[in-house]
C-alpha cells in the first residue's frame, strides 16, 4: 500500500531555503538566453505517445524502459514527456511558427518523467531547461547555442566544467557507418544483451550509448563516426571548430560522444563535471535537422540543448557556487490586541506598497513569543504595537541588530524611516567593507 505522507520514489520536495536557490537558477536561465533572443515556451506535460517515439527513436533506452505510458479515459496512448525538444518541435509545427520568421529560438523550463532506478543525479521526475533552434544550419548557430549554455554555466560560477564535441553525421554518412558497426558486434554478439541484439539489426549507434556494464566494454572499441564523415559534414564540423575557437571556448573532441535519442545529426555535445560523480553530463545537446520534417513540418536545420536543473545544483552546492541570500524581513510589527492586529495590517500594506517585506503577528502569541520570531526569521526592525501606540500615534521601529530605537509618528513616519535606517545601514556595511579592505 502506497505511503500518503511520503513522496513517490524517485521525486523530491523543493522546500525553504532551497525554493530560493531554484528560483535564482531559474531566472539567470531565463536572463541568458534572453541576451541570445530566446523567448520561453510552455508546453503540456504529456503528449501523445506517438510523438516521443517518432522523435526520440524506438530503439532508444528512454522509449524502450523508461517511459511512463498510459491509456486515458478515451483509449487513447498518453505519455508524460520525457525530455521537451519533441513536444517544442510540436508545438512549433502547430502553431505555424516554423512558417515565420526563422530561425525560430524557444527556451523552457520544467519537469521530465522518466521510469530509472533513483540515484544522486537522476530522478523519475527531475527538471530541465533548455533552448531549441529552428531554422539554423550554420555552424554559427552550433557555436551560438554551445556559447549560451557556456556563458550560463560560467554565470552561475561553476568552475571546472569541460566541453566536449563529436560529429555523428548525417543519414547518408551513417550508411557506412552502420555497416562498419554492424560487422565490429556481431563478432560479439554471443555477449551483448538482448537490448543491444535487437539494435544491431535496426539501429547500431544505440548499443554505443547501451548502460550495460558488459556492452559498454564491447563498445570501447568499436568504430568511430568521425573516420566515415562525408565532405558536408566533415566542412561543418571544422566550421563548428572554428567558431569555437573564434569565441574563445575551450573544447575537447570526443568521438565516443553520441547521446542517447534517434533525432540527433551533425554536431553533438556534452558539457561534463568531475564533481558530481557517475552522473557527470550537466548539460547536452546538439543538431536534430531532419526532426521537424519528420514530425510533419517543414525541412529545417535545427539544434538545442537540456539541462538537468538538480544535477547543476549539485554541481554548484560541491563547488561552493555563489547563490544569493534570500531577503530578509524588512519589518515584523508586533501588535498587542484586536485593535492593534487590525492598524498592523494597515502598516503592513503601506510597507508592502513601497516594496518592503513587511510581516505581522496572526496566531495572536505574546510579546515575548514574537520577538523570538522576529529574532528567528532574521527581521531587520521591529515595531510594538499597543493600546499607548495607537492613542499617541507614535511608536519605537527597533534595529535587531543593534537593539537601538528611533521613535517614528504612525503612520505617515513608518515607510520614511525604514527607507531612512536601511540607507544608514547599508552605508555603514559599506565603510566597513572598505575600512576592512584598506
């Protein structure tokens, strides 16, 4: 019987402190690919099953284990998303903005489902961001789209993250390709698991990415894509280089690199950490450009990447990463009695209205009681409120820090000098600093 006051296996609770490190991760996320134009999109949290399977590709692990799948009332094949370029391709198709003007630069942000055995780093309901450009096949766009993720990563301070490149083809090169694997494993083929037997008939390249501790040793030695390139592919990764290089960004190329879905071309790439164990990809992506013909649109050049929000946080809580404290409360008025409780909801909202944290008593607890609170929550300045307070309207606004007290005339002199003591605050922080520093 399902537990109701635990969370299902392989999901977690963001809580506190930690809702404020998402929300700062999210938003310089949102904030950088902005500098590049991307606009966000919002897409459903399930699909059709047909348009994973048809993207993704029916030989991969995500399609054949790890999909969470189910009929709904209407009989109809539904799946929760397991990674979001599909459903944003989809989308894109239906609404008719690979008809405009392209390329066409979608950024998201949100959960993926996938059905694995729990682990630090991979979660059955873990989170995601990333962009997709359609409508680019320059190696400019390669390096613009590896450029916003490095320029991301470097944003949020994580340090000792390493780009690593390949080139996996085109489907006219791959012919070749697939022969060469198809001879390398069937002369192993007694060892691979039966996974990896039904893919080297149907689509080799998977068995490279396969999790099995046996077939990946098997893999090791296998062929690589880049010795059997064609002229076009081999031209774009080169101008892929180059425009590396030209951004100054540091790249390692890896010919073992081939992610794990069917729609990927051309230029893939992974951006790889040594500090968060077997889980060490924190970001990757690469060039999908017969996806959105596929999916029934039009024949365009594309490319993207998915970032696993949790993994980048584990990356930069090993790292020590600078994340922004939350604000404190600026003001907890302590009202003592109805009357009192009611004028501290008028001060609140004057305070609120001025962009203030302001907060208020409301399980009715004693004086005492509450400036422990106030104390606990790290508030700025507090304010009693009483019967005298009401009557003389005038109060005392009391620095936590320093205990000292300033009378203030109620209400008008509230917003004034809390304006007034955190401006005198924050330049004593400032000489300190400086005096700390001369």
């Amino acid at each position: 019987m399902a537990e109701i006051n635990k969370a299902p296996r392989g999901t977690c609770d963001v809580l506190g402190s930690d809702s404020k490190k998402w929300q700062y991760v999210e938003k310089t996320m949102l904030d950088t690919a902005a500098l590049y134009g991307f606009k966000e999109v919002r897409v459903p949290v399930f699909e059709h099953t047909e348009v994973f399977v048809r993207s993704v590709g029916d030989t991969t692990d995500v399609v054949q284990k790890e999909m969470y799948t189910f009929l709904d009332k209407g009989e109809r094949s539904i799946t929760l998303r397991p990674e979001f370029t599909a459903g944003v391709v989809r989308s894109m198709i239906e609404h008719g903005c690979v008809q405009d003007t392209l390329p066409v630069k979608a950024c998201y942000i949100g959960a993926c489902y996938r059905y694995e055995k729990p682990q630090a780093g991979r979660l059955r309901e873990f989170h995601q961001f990333g962009v997709e450009c359609l409508g680019a096949k320059a190696p400019a766009a390669d390096c613009e789209v590896i450029s916003l993720a490095h320029r991301l990563l470097n944003t949020l301070g994580i340090k000792k993250l390493s780009l690593e490149i390949n080139s996996i083809g085109c489907p006219e090169c791959r012919k070749e390709y697939h022969k060469a694997l198809k001879e390398y494993f069937s002369k192993n083929s007694e060892k691979l698991c039966n996974t990896c037997l039904d893919r080297m008939e149907r689509n080799p390249m998977r068995i490279l990415d396969c999790k099995s501790p046996v077939c990946s040793e098997i893999a090791k030695d296998a062929p690589v894509m880049l010795n059997f390139l064609c002229d076009e592919c081999k031209e774009h990764f080169e101008g892929v280089k180059a425009h590396l290089n030209a951004a100054g960004i540091e790249y390692t190329v890896n010919p073992k690199i081939v992610r794990g879905l069917d729609y990927y071309t051309k230029t893939v790439f992974e951006f790889v950490s040594g500090d968060i164990g077997a889980q060490a990809t924190v970001c990757g992506g690469g060039r999908y450009d017969g996806l959105v013909s596929q999916m029934g649109g039009p024949e365009l050049a594309s490319l993207g990447f998915g970032m696993g929000i949790e993994r980048l946080l584990m990356v930069m809580e090993a790292q020590n990463a600078p994340i922004p404290e939350d604000k404190p409360c600026d003001v907890y008025i302590a009202p003592m009695g109805n009357d009192a409780a009611i004028y501290a909801t008028k001060l609140c909202s004057n305070l609120r209205d001025e962009g203030f944290i302001a907060l208020m008593d409301t399980s009715e607890r004693g004086l005492k009681a509450q400036m422990r609170y106030a104390n606990k929550i790290g508030a700025k300045f507090t304010l009693v409120l009483g019967d005298s307070e009401l009557e003389s309207k005038k109060a005392n606004l009391k620095n936590m820090d320093t205990g000292e007290q300033i009378e203030i005339s109620l209400p008008d002199g509230l917003v004034r000098a809390v304006y007034e003591q955190n401006i005198k605050v924050a330049t004593e922080n400032l000489l300190e600093q400086v005096n700390k520093e001369n």
